[in-house]
C-alpha cells in the first residue's frame, strides 16, 4: 500500500489491520511515541477544514513527526494557478507523507500519480472521504463489537455526502449488513453508488421517514446538508432542516443503537442528544486521532 485513495484501495483484511493497530495505539499511545521521529506530514487542504486537518496534525507529533502545509487555497501558490500534480511534487521534496484535501473530486488520484511521498485522500468533494471511514469504521467496532448483521441508517443528505458513499462501499462487503437510506427525494444516493450496492448483493432500501426506520436501526449515522455543494441557495434554504434528531425521536430507538455523525453538525442533531449514552459522534472524533496514526505509520512502513 503506497497511497490511500478510495476505500475499497483498501482489501477487508488490510482494513482490519488497521483497525487493529488504531486501537493498540488507543490502549498503549506511549509505545508509539516516537515512532514517527524525524518524519514530516504535509497538510494540503485547498478546502475548509476543521477535524480532519487538526486530527492528522495532532496524529502525527503523538507520533513524535512534524508537520507543515496549508489549511487554504488562498494561501498556496494554487492560488497563482500551480497545477495539483506541481505542488505534490514539490512539497514530496519536503516532507514524508502527504494529507489532502480538495474541492475536485479526483484531485488526490492525480496527485497521487505524480507523488514522490505516499499521498492520503483527506477528502475530494463529494467524492470520497477513506479516512473518516476507517473512523467510522473503528466506532462502530469498538461500540458495538463488529459489523456483521448490523442495520445502519444513513440519513440527510446522500448525494454528495463523501462519508455516506465510503462508508456505504467499507461496510457492503461484510456479510449481512442491510442499509436504510433515509433522504429527500432531492438528495437520494446517486445511481451508481445504488449499482454499486446491488453489485455487492447488500439489501437495501429507501424511505423518506427517519421516525418510521428507528426502531430497526443498530446504527443511525447523521449527515447535514453541505452548503458548498449547492449551486442554488433557495434548495439549500428548503432541504437542510429536513432532518433534526431530537430526544423525542430517539425515544423510539433501540437501547443499545448508536447515533455516529462525521460533523460539522448544524441543527440535524440536537445538543439535548448529546448527554444521551447512544450519542457516539465525540467519542468518533477522537478514534479518528488514532485510525490516522495507525494510517500514518503503515504508509511509511513503520507500524507493528
């Protein structure tokens, strides 16, 4: 494994290798400290960032490594028109390993083409988002044990949510997954990642109803209606308050279900959610330090 594209780059059993060393260094972060000595991480995130771009920061100096990049276009010579293969090419001059994230779907690829470093997709619009899936994943694990026989629903918006469609390829191919997709019509999975479930032989289906699908769901994993990838503001207006999860409506969950978010949240989850024990987005958040660190260090060859 040179790069971390797409998910399905990764085969099930690398995956769980991942997942594996991500929660050793959860329960021993001290034997890892050093590991990353003298290695440097460059953050290229031409697109706003919060959680993924400090989580790698913060990933690789508990590492012992160090970092440098940029946490905008504006500040990078993109911004003179340098082309994405030049500025791969130059910043593997300078650092180890590269973290990036850009507005194109299809940019990380093409730096990772021309890469001299192992390039890491940090998310490519609404493309594909590995590494919050390898968090997802981890959560889900560590939460509820595995993921064979689970019921997961994703909810909000399905179309261009990057998260949805990883998480939808990771989990397809572990047997007895059923997925319930729960959208507006306007924000449906997109056809080719329906083909691609049919494909996998997962059972699916789709409804509008979030309150209709609770009851079944191991797994109820929120996604909030991204303002950047509507061209119309007015459909954005409309369609983002079409899910909100409230305690009233978790009332009609299972007790041990698990509610997962990538964040940034704005009103699809109600902070009256947050104290209740099936709330596991923060504790999402902090896994993903750790699936960054076990990623880092199986790039470059450092791991157990």
């Amino acid at each position: 494994m040179k790069h971390l594209i797409d998910i399905l780059d990764l085969s099930v059993e690398e995956v769980e290798r991942l997942l594996e060393l991500a929660g050793r260094i959860q329960d021993a972060p001290a034997d890892y400290a050093e590991r990353c000595r003298r290695k440097k991480l460059a953050t290229l995130f031409f697109e706003p960032s919060t959680r993924t771009r400090l989580s790698f920061e913060a990933a690789m100096y508990e590492l012992g490594g160090n970092v440098l990049g940029f946490s905008e276009a504006q500040s990078s010579s993109a911004a003179k028109g340098e082309s994405v293969s030049d500025t791969v090419r130059t910043v593997g001059c300078y650092a180890d390993i590269i973290a990036m994230r850009h507005p194109k779907e299809g940019a990380p690829l093409v730096a990772s083409l021309r890469s001299p470093v192992p390039v890491i997709n940090a998310g490519d619009g609404g493309h594909n988002h590995p590494t919050q899936t390898l968090t997802d994943l981890m959560t889900i694990r560590r939460e509820l044990g595995g993921f064979s026989g689970l019921t997961v629903g994703l909810c909000g918006d399905l179309k261009f949510g990057r998260t949805v469609h990883s998480l939808l390829a990771a989990l397809s191919r572990y047997p007895g997954v059923r997925f319930v997709l729960i959208s507006p019509e306007e924000l449906r999975l997109p056809e080719y990642n329906k083909k691609a479930l049919e494909a996998s032989g997962a059972d699916w289906r789709e409804t509008e109803s979030l309150e209709e699908a609770m009851p079944e769901l191991d797994v109820l994993y929120m996604t909030r209606v991204q303002r950047e990838r509507f061209f119309n503001e007015a459909d954005y207006l409309r369609l983002r308050d079409s899910y909100i999860l409230t305690p009233e409506k978790l009332g009609a969950a299972r007790a041990d279900m698990r509610v997962l978010h990538p964040l940034p949240r704005v009103n699809e989850i109600s902070v009256a959610v947050d104290d209740d024990p099936r709330a596991a987005y923060f504790r999402q958040v902090r896994n993903g330090k750790f699936v960054r660190m076990a990623l880092i260090l199986t790039l470059l060859g450092l791991g157990d």
